[in-house]
C-alpha cells in the first residue's frame, strides 16, 4: 500500500535530517552509558527506513550510522506521531533494529553492529503507557529474558555418542543418518541402521524419505547390495526398500541413456567437424590448383604440387578461364 508524508513526517524528516539537529538530539536523550560509546563526530544518515507500509500514516523513522567503540554501530530513531500508543512498541523497535543490521551484513559486513534503538513520542497520553523493554511483550516476560540473554540451544550431533542417539526413541534414526551421512561408505552402518529402522515406528514416508535421502547424499559403494541387505535385515519395510530400489534402476537407465546420447551427440560433433576441416582443405587445394593451371602450369606439376589426382586436375581446369 502506498503511503504519503504526513505534516508530523514532513516535519521531522526536515530537523532530523540536519546531522547537528540530530547529534543535539542525541547527546540530549541518549543514556549518558550509550553516549560513551558513540563517536558523535562520525554521525551520519542513511537511506534506509524499516517502517511497515501499512505503518507509515503512524511513525517515521531515521537510521543514523556511528562509530563505536566496540566498531560500526547505528542509532535507531522512531517516532511515533499517533494517538493511540502502541502496547508492541518495544517489540516493532527490536524487529527494525534487527533489519538494521540485516541490512549491515547484506553490505558485505562479516560481524553485526550494535544498534541502538530510540522511541521518540508526542502522543496525547502522557507519559507514555507501555514498556520499551522488549521482554515485557512476552507473556512471560522473565522466561523470555532467561531464553533471549543466553546462548541459544544447540544440538550438535557429531559430539553425542551413537549409543546415546539410539535412545532417542523416533528421531533416533534422523539423527543417526544425519550424524554418519558424510562417512565415507554409509553401508559399515547397515547394522545399526537396519535395527533403528526396525524399531523406530516411522511412518511409511518417513521411511521412504530417509531411504531417498541416503540414495542421493551417502556415500554407499554399492548401493544395491546394501538395499538387499536392508530387505533381509528390516523385511518389515521391503516394499519402501524396493521403491527406492526401483526409483535408483531408473535413474541409472536414465542417466545412462543420457550418456551415451551425450556420447553419441559428442562423436557426431566430432565428425561433422572433421568432415568440414576435410571439405575446407579440398576446397583450398582446388583453389590452389585452378591459380597453377592459370599460370600457365602442366596437369602433371599440378597434381605434385596439391596431391590432387590426374582427373581433378582435368576436371578444375575445365574452369580455369
């Protein structure tokens, strides 16, 4: 949706946009623990603006870049020019900001910059009415803090033991595909993964998903050797095996008929160029052989002097005028 400036917008783009309004500003409001770490004489305005379309009648917003002491940082500046404050400020405040430094990265940045966000508000309550903490548009503000200010979970297959991941009931087998999946020959786990998939109680296209999965990414010398193996060994899951194990027949027929296509267009490529060498090269010597005649040369020094034969010669100087 289309968005045209407001008298409120107009307004505050034309002082903000003065780069000594807005350090005044800055160095009026800002925490004196933020302005510590802002060089204020490298302030200047970039062109980008993180405020949603359908938002536009609401806020403004201003980007300015800074140097830090800990590197390139921002200061992000939203002004709210509505009546009726916006109980997510907080929120809308952390998502700009982190577009902010999307935006940092896309720039060909390797590490994101500290951006610093500011709610700028004129509306008719007063004070304003809800936090700009960001923790408080959580339900459980303390739980999200908790999730939000530590490092995030991870899960990191290749550090947790295969008889561990066995345990994992259902995502056992996922994770003990994932884990081994660029080994070099998967099939030294046909063991393991035959008893998993015995046991895990997937559903049939899980099954075949995994199956096709190993297919294409695993290094599996013979691929169908190990699916024999499988049937033998998981017989409760044959006909999933044998699917994959027709879908791979396919593929090789395929790939193969597209090979020796490939192969076949390749030899007549190569034919058909040095069938036009060859036809370039008569051509030459008959041109050759038409200026000797022209000159005034005998057939027999001719046919020496282009290894064209007695008759080619009769023939090309039928044409010589």
């Amino acid at each position: 949706m289309k968005t045209y400036p407001t008298p409120h917008d107009s307004l505050f783009k034309k002082f903000f946009s003065d780069v000594s309004v807005a350090r005044d500003f800055l160095c009026t409001h800002l925490p004196l623990s933020l302005q510590r770490l802002c060089d204020f004489s490298t302030l200047a305005i970039t062109t980008c603006s993180f405020v949603d379309d359908d938002l536009g009648t609401q806020h403004s917003d201003m980007l300015y870049s800074v140097q830090t002491t800990s590197g390139p940082g921002y200061i992000y500046c939203l002004i709210e020019h509505q009546s009726q404050p916006d109980k997510l400020m907080a929120f809308r405040l952390m998502r700009y900001s982190i577009a902010a430094m999307h935006n940092h990265i896309l720039q060909g940045n390797r590490t994101l910059p500290l951006v610093i966000p500011l709610l700028f508000y004129h509306g008719e309550k007063t004070p304003y009415p809800y936090s700009v903490c960001w923790y408080d548009c959580f339900h459980d503000p303390a739980r999200a803090k908790d999730i939000f200010s530590e490092a995030f979970s991870l899960v990191d297959l290749t550090v947790i033991p295969d008889e561990e991941i066995k345990t994992h009931k259902k995502v056992a087998l996922l994770e003990y595909v994932q884990k081994h999946i660029w080994v070099r020959n998967f099939g030294q786990y046909l063991q393991d993964f035959s008893h998993l998939l015995e046991i895990s109680s997937l559903t049939k296209d899980q099954v075949k998903s995994l199956l096709n999965y190993l297919a294409i990414r695993a290094d599996i010398i013979d691929t169908k050797e190990f699916l024999d193996k499988l049937v033998k060994s998981a017989p409760d899951h044959r006909k999933e095996v044998m699917t994959i194990a027709d879908y791979l027949e396919q593929q090789g027929l395929q790939k193969g008929l597209q090979k020796g296509l490939q192969k076949g267009l390749q030899k007549g490529l190569q034919k058909g160029l040095q069938k036009g060498l060859q036809k370039g090269r008569d051509e030459a010597r008959a041109e050759i052989a038409r200026n000797l005649l022209s000159l005034g040369m005998d057939t027999l020094d001719v046919m020496h002097s282009t290894g064209l034969t007695e008759n080619e010669v009769i023939a090309l100087s039928s044409q010589v005028v």
